[in-house]
C-alpha cells in the first residue's frame, strides 16, 4: 500500500504543470532538436545497411546467374 502511494505521489508531482516553470531558450530547443533528428538519421541508415547489403548480394548473386545461363 505504501508504494503504490509513493508511486501515485511521484506521477502527481512529474505530471503537476506549474512545477514545470522552466525557460527553454533557443540554444536547448535547437540543441535538442539537433539530438532526436540524429538519433532519427541513425536509426534510419541502420536499417537502410541492414536492407540494403542482403539486397545487394541477391542481385549480385541473381547477375551471375543471369550471366551463366543467358535466356535467347
């Protein structure tokens, strides 16, 4: 019972808005803005390398044949 009170009592002070009474300036709003698109560009060529090598050795793989056997 006492931790589901310290529980509800810290989501009640996280979530109160006037202790939120804080001044972002230009230089943290870009700074954190410079942040989640470089961890977005990241996650975005991790994928890309993960699609992308298979995908070249399929059409590596798929030229060879093709140069095996030629269809005329």
């Amino acid at each position: 019972m006492r931790l589901m009170a310290t529980v509800l009592l810290t989501v009640i002070v996280v979530l109160n808005p006037v202790c939120g009474m804080a001044y972002i300036g230009p230089g943290l709003a870009t700074g954190t803005l410079g942040v989640i698109l470089g961890i977005l560009g990241s996650i975005c060529i991790a994928v890309f390398a993960l699609l992308w090598y298979p995908f070249k050795r399929l059409l590596k793989k798929i030229k060879k044949s093709a140069k095996k056997n030629p269809i005329r």
